[in-house]
C-alpha cells in the first residue's frame, strides 16, 4: 500500500524499507503489512494515496 507521511516520526526501518528509522513527511512509502499501514493512518501520520476502491451500488440494489 502506497502511504504519503503527513508527519515526520520515527519507526521501523525494516517495516517501512528506509535506512533509518526516521521518516520526513512529504516522503511516499510502499508499505506491505496492511496492519501497518491502518495503525500509521490511524493515528494521523499518513494517508493513502491511492484510496481503496468501492464497490458501486446497483440501482436495484437497496440499503
């Protein structure tokens, strides 16, 4: 999941694929542990850049 850090914070380099554990926002991550990734959206820290994609209701389909 492709991820643009909002905040600058510090995490785990493994995880994220980064030298250091540091992460400047503006930076673009390619995160492969979904968990991750909802935890780190979660608190603020990032968002989506491309945003899941919806199934689109029918018109005979009802609530």
């Amino acid at each position: 999941m492709e991820l643009k850090v909002l905040w600058g914070f510090e995490g785990d380099p493994v995880k994220l694929k980064t030298e250091s554990g540091r992460i400047q926002a503006g930076t673009v991550l390619d995160v492969e542990d979904e968990e991750l990734a909802h935890a780190l959206i979660g608190k603020g820290l990032v968002e989506a850049v491309k945003p899941a994609s919806n199934k689109q209701a029918k018109a005979t389909e009802t609530k």
